[in-house]
C-alpha cells in the first residue's frame, strides 16, 4: 500500500471534522470533496476535479465512499478517491467496498437462517406436511464426487440491494435480524420442502457409502486421480462386450464426463477409433465401467482390481483344465 501521509491525514482530518467542504490542489488538479449527511454517523462523499481550474458552472460531483464518523472508518472508495487522494494500489483492500459489505450481509443473514433452521426444523416440516420427494440417486452423485457424507440445509440468501448497506450501518444486527425472519416467513414451506429433499439425499448418500460395489464408486476413483495427476493424455484399456481394446485417450474427458451418460470416442484418435468401430460397432460409445486399467507413460495408475481379481480367476481356472 503506497500513500501519502499528510493527504491522508487531512483527508480523515477533515472527515470527522463539522466542515463540509474539502479542497485539494496537487500540482496542476484541482479536487473538491463535499459530504452529504446521510444520517447521524454516516456521511456520504462525493467529489469533483479539475485540471488548471477549480469546481465552476456546469461541473459534476460524483459519489465517492461513505465515511462512518461512529467507527471512524471509510467505506466505498472510488477511483479517483483511491489513486489520487489516498494513493493506494489498484489491489489494496484497506476500505471495503460495497460489494464486500453486500457479501457480509448475506453472509450473516444466511448463518442466521441456517441457525434458526436447525434449530426449529418441526415447524418447517409442518408447513410442508403434504410434499412428497422425487430425489432420486442421480441428484446425490455431486455431493459424493464432492466427498460430502451429509447435506445440510444452506440459504440462498442473496440481495445485491446497496440500501441494504445503509439499513445494516443504521440499524446494525436487527437489520441481519429482520431480513432473516422476512427471508423464513415467505419462504417457510419451501423451506419444509428442502428439508425433505435433503432427508431423502441423506439417506441416499449412505446406501452409496455403504455399498462398496456400487458403480459410482469406480467413476470416483478414475476422477480424482484425473485430477490429482497433471495428465494430458492417457492410455486406456477396456473390455467391452468381453472384448478387449486400448488405445490413447484426452485425460480431461475422464476428469469432467463423469456426469454424462457415455464417454465420447471423437477423443480417440482416428486410426485408433475406427478399429473401434470395427470392434464394437458404428454408433458405439463407451463408460467407465467398461475400463480396467489406465496407465500414464507405460505406468499404470489406475486398475479395476474387481476385473483383474476376475481374470486372475478365469486363468487359474484355464491353466487347472476348468475352463473349455
């Protein structure tokens, strides 16, 4: 942070001083700053500025911040007011802007309804006593890719309305209060309804945990080690329709098709793609079930350990004469 400390401390000088003017002269500009009283403890700002002359006929003031003399803190700085007057990089986060404001209010509104929500679910759940859920498996593959073992109830809350800034500074947590309780009283059976949903997601959740075998276990798996790994391309191999095949692949697609309901062989590459069509059809495509194996320059980093178990089986099973 770059400043000029005698413009700095003039200008707070003069912010919580009575005077409503303030004039600055800085080499060849000219720079007037006028406060508005917005009520007792806050002040807004606006300024003006000239080269070679002073505010005259026909110049415009613009907002500049708001100043809370109670506090003695300065909010909302525009650019002018950062880079010529206090003299602060572009990045500097000294003085929140509205908008950082705006987030901690509906931060702070969310955590109340939240609170309030665990608390007093009954009620929630009575005024949507006759919702019937149609949460399916599907709707918790997210929250399980995303390793969640519980869904929680989290508000929506979220207003850009910039007099919410200067309600919040008036009338300080009754304000986060007051919008928390009108935020659950329009809202209260949608509420209930989320509840339900998110029951159902729970118990959903836990069947999939539970259940080792369960398919989304292996797309998991061949997901996060897309991620962790800086892999462009890999080398695939599958077994589909009991025949096996391998071939190049883009890593990425691994990494972010999980939710699709195939996996796309315009990835393959040419030669390697029409051997597959040969193999396993013109209009064919394939998923993660059907890999067994994945390896990153010659070095495997993924198996199927349930279809290697199988193999190793069929093999033994082969080499005892048990197998025609």
């Amino acid at each position: 942070m770059k400043t000029d400390m005698n413009l700095t401390k003039e200008l707070f000088d003069f912010l919580n001083s009575d005077y409503k003017t303030f004039h600055i002269k800085e080499n060849d500009k000219y720079y007037d700053i006028a406060k508005i009283q917005h009520n007792s403890f806050i002040d807004l700002l606006f300024i003006n500025s000239n080269n070679y002359h002073k505010t005259t006929i026909g110049d415009k003031f613009e907002y500049c911040g708001f100043y809370d003399k109670e506090k003695k803190q300065l909010f909302d700085i525009n650019y002018t007011l950062r880079r010529d007057i206090l003299k602060l990089d572009w990045d500097d986060k000294t003085y929140k802007s509205v908008n950082d404001l705006l987030k901690e209010i509906n931060s702070k509104v969310c955590d109340t309804v939240n609170n309030y929500v665990e608390e007093y679910k009954e009620e929630f759940y009575e005024a949507a006593k006759d919702y019937k859920t149609n949460v399916t498996e599907h709707d918790v593959y997210q929250n399980f890719m995303d390793n969640e073992k519980e869904v929680k109830y989290e508000c929506s809350y979220n207003s850009d309305n910039e007099q919410n800034v200067m309600s919040y500074f008036e009338y300080d947590e009754q304000h986060i209060y007051d919008v928390s309780l009108g935020y659950i009283e329009t809202r209260r059976e949608n509420i209930g309804k989320q509840l339900i949903d998110i029951d159902k997601k729970n118990e959903l959740l836990k069947e999939i945990y539970s259940n080792p075998e369960h398919e989304i276990h292996k797309v998991k798996e061949i997901v996060d080690i897309m991620k962790e790994g800086e892999y462009v391309n890999v080398h695939l191999f599958i077994n589909k329709n009991g025949i096996d095949y391998d071939f190049k692949y883009n890593a990425s697609i691994l990494k972010n098709y999980w939710d699709y309901s195939y996996l796309p062989t315009w990835e393959i590459e040419a030669p390697d793609r029409r051997e597959f069509k040969k193999l396993y059809g013109e209009h064919t495509d394939f998923y993660y079930e059907d890999i067994y194996k994945i390896e990153y320059r010659n070095k495997p980093i993924y198996e199927d350990k349930n279809f290697i178990k199988e193999e190793i089986e069929i093999e033994k099973k082969e080499d005892e004469g048990l197998v025609l």
